[in-house]
C-alpha cells in the first residue's frame, strides 16, 4: 500500500477525528476554513497529503481520543479546540496532516477479538483491510510510518492514554531517546481496575521499552498515593516534585533532568505534557486538575532550558478537555476554558520552538 493512501485510510481531516454530525461544527468549520479556505475541505486535505513526504516543517497529528480516561471524559475535543487557539498565533510553522480515525468506544486493538476488528475494519475502509482500528493501534502505525521520513511530530491529545500509542515508534526509531514527562501524576500503574492502558498507565507501558529508566523524568508531579521515593525506588525513575520546583526554581530543576539526561548519554528527547502539570488556576478544563502545581511560565521555562541541550524529535500535549469548568478562572474577561487554552497554546508553541 502507497504511503498517501495508508494517510487518506487512517486519518482525516483535521477536527473530524470526533464522530459526530452537528455537535461542534461551527468550530470545526472555522478551524478548516482557516486550514484550507474552502468548504470542499476532503479534497483539499487530501490533495495536501500528497506533501507529506517532502514536507520539512514538524508535523501536528491530532489523536481525538479519550476512551482511555477515568475520571472525567472530554479530552477527545482538545486536538479541535488546540488548533483553533494555536492559528491565532500566525508565526507558528507547522504542517497539519489530520487526525486520527477515532471509533469513540474503541482503545487499543489488544482488546478486541477477530470478529470485531473485522466488522470495524469494513465500517472505516468499506472492506476488511489489514489495518489498525483502534485509537493507539492507529496512532502507533501512522507515527511510524511518518518517522519513515524522520519527521518532527507534535501530536494533540486526548487523554493521556494516546501517549502509549504515540511514545514507542520514537523509541524504537532512536533506543536511547529520554522522556521528559510533565503531570501531576505519575501514571505509573501497572493496572486500574484490571486495565492496563489507560491514562494512568502510560508511562508504564513505556518505560520497559527505554533503554534504562533514568531515560524518563517526571517533572510537576504533586498527586499520588506513594510518596516520590516509592516510585524511585520500584521504577528507577527521576521525578521532580511540583512543591521541588516552587522552591528551588524552575531553572534548578532543568539543571537537574539535563544532567541525569546526560550521565545517560541522551541525545534526543520526547515530551510528554499533560495539561494537569500546569496548576488548577491556570488550567482547570481537564479531567483531574490539581492545585499546588507549576506555572505555565515555569513549564516554558524548563522545555526552553532542556530542549536547548537535547534534539527534541516528538511530543505530545494532552487532556485538555475545553468542555469541562471545575473551579479555575472566573474572570469575566477570560473564563474557562479560555485559560486553559491560553496555556495549551502556550505549550504548544514552545512545543514547536524545541523542535528548531
């Protein structure tokens, strides 16, 4: 199968990732008239694949899934809402390639049996083609296939389960990659209830494939129910506290994820950022928002210090879930999900700076 017709059958056009007919169209038109400026919005998608190879700007992938979550669902609209925060930012370069096919009610292909995979095989392809048809399994096949070319990739998220699909084509592509995660949590479970991917298993289902577990570092971390050196000392990780960089200061704390980064003979990193990392008040629309955390000043900070002694070849931002108001901004002038998306957009954007 041709490269542009694997895109056309696993992706589709930006905001389209989320299945539905009326609910959030009049955004999502905005978002692809200001992508494409027409209403034949297929065609030109499409027609801008044909790029994709040759293409030398990063690439942003939408992964509109939140299947994966387990408090509070809505990340699925954050790659949507993202992309219309980030366009109002014109000096931003990047190629936007879509999303992925999203069957709302599936996660990872693992879970499905034969029959199943086949009738959703015939739903998204109109024939039983030997492809992926689940969220992670899709964005694990596509994220390869672009690293095929060795493209930069930002991708939107989702819950933070998409990281699992998202993470190991980057890790197979360069073994001693480093992970520089940003949460409130550690998402270091084996398990939840008998699951073993989902938003707060991620991380685990990476870490046997780094190379050493000192290639992740887990920074803002404020939540959990183990204290930091459990999770050193069952894991081999680094983490940096929320309360650790409030202290000692942001710029201490880079020191610190680039000399154990270092002292692992890093190169190249992947950054992991759930919204969640960010304190409440400056982003409260995501499924578990946490106060006492850091700033997004504070978070810009530390990806402009670390990225600057590592190549930074992917990332992904996630759990921004616009439809969801806990207790965060109540300004008149700039409410929920405003804030939270100022941050995202925030993010996002030194997201594509680490790539330079």
């Amino acid at each position: 199968m041709k490269n542009l017709e694997f895109y056309k059958l696993l992706l589709c056009p930006p905001g389209d990732g989320v299945f539905t007919v009326e609910t959030g169209k009049e955004k999502k038109l905005t978002v692809q008239q200001a992508l494409y400026g027409t209403n034949d919005v297929r065609t030109s998608w499409e027609h801008s694949l044909e790029r994709v190879e040759n293409e030398n700007l990063p690439i942003l992938l939408g992964v509109p899934s939140d299947n994966g979550g387990g408090i509070l669902r809505g990340a699925n609209w954050g790659p949507l809402f993202i992309r219309e925060a980030i366009l109002k930012n014109k000096e931003l370069e990047y190629f936007d390639v879509g999303d992925i096919r999203v069957v709302p009610h599936l996660l990872h292909d693992n879970y499905l049996n034969e029959k199943t995979i086949g009738n959703v095989r015939k739903a998204l392809f109109e024939k039983e083609l030997e492809l992926p048809v689940s969220p992670l399994s899709i964005s694990e096949a596509v994220i390869t296939k672009l690293l095929e070319s060795n493209k930069k990739i930002l991708s939107l998220g989702g819950d933070h389960s998409v990281s699992a699909g998202l993470a190991p084509p980057f890790i197979k592509k360069y073994p001693n990659i480093g992970i520089l995660h940003f949460d409130a949590h550690t998402d270091l479970l084996e398990e939840r209830l008998g699951i073993d991917k989902c938003f707060a298993t991620w991380a685990a289902n990476v870490l046997p494939l780094l190379k050493n577990p000192q290639n992740i570092a887990q920074v803002g971390i404020r939540r959990s129910g183990k204290d930091k050196k459990f999770w050193e000392e069952k894991f081999g990780v680094s983490q940096y506290w929320a309360d650790e960089i409030l202290t000692e200061g942001p710029e201490a704390i880079s020191d610190k994820v680039i000399s154990q980064f270092q002292k692992q003979k890093i190169e190249k990193i992947y950054i992991s950022f759930d919204i969640d990392a960010i304190d409440s008040e400056y982003a409260s629309a995501t499924g578990t928002p946490e106060t006492g955390g850091i700033r997004p000043h504070e978070a810009s900070l530390i990806i402009d210090k670390v990225s600057a002694h590592f190549e930074t070849v992917g990332a992904d931002l996630v759990e921004v879930a616009p439809f969801i108001n806990h207790y965060g901004s109540k300004s008149k002038t700039n409410p929920e999900p405003d804030t939270t998306l100022d941050a995202a957009s925030l993010i996002t954007s030194k997201l594509f700076e680490a790539f330079k």
